[in-house]
C-alpha cells in the first residue's frame, strides 16, 4: 500500500488550521474511536456497579443473588 499524504492547511502567515486526511485513514480512526466509546462505556458501568456494591455492603444489606439477577433478565 502507499504511503498516504497528509495535507496542511495554513492561513495567510503560514500558521498551521487544518489537516487534510485520506477518507480510508479517516474511516480507520472513526472505527478505532468507536471502540475507545464502547470500552469507555463498559468501564463506566463495571464503576457504577463496583459503587453499588460497597454501598450494599456498607449499609450492611444483602445483595442480589447472581442467580436470581439472571432470572430476572
């Protein structure tokens, strides 16, 4: 495969706006972000439960059952 040029948009001094990518490299990081997303997404929610189950434990209530929680589904 070829290397793929990057393009450089500057404004009237030469200071750098923008870069031009090409639209495969584009759609490389859109899927590469989607998957940051997705893990950020389960990390966020293996955070909440970990909180709620100090807090259960904290208050000194019993949790739910594994069992029942997938009986539950």
């Amino acid at each position: 495969m070829a290397a793929q040029a990057l393009h450089y948009l500057t404004d009237e001094a030469g200071k750098p706006e923008a870069v031009v990518i090409p639209i495969a490299r584009w759609k490389e990081l859109e899927a590469y972000y989607a998957q940051l997303r997705r893990r950020d997404e389960v990390l966020d929610g293996m955070q909440s439960a970990l909180l709620e189950a100090r807090a259960i434990e904290a208050e000194g209530q019993p949790g739910e059952d594994l069992h029942d929680f997938l009986d539950s589904l």
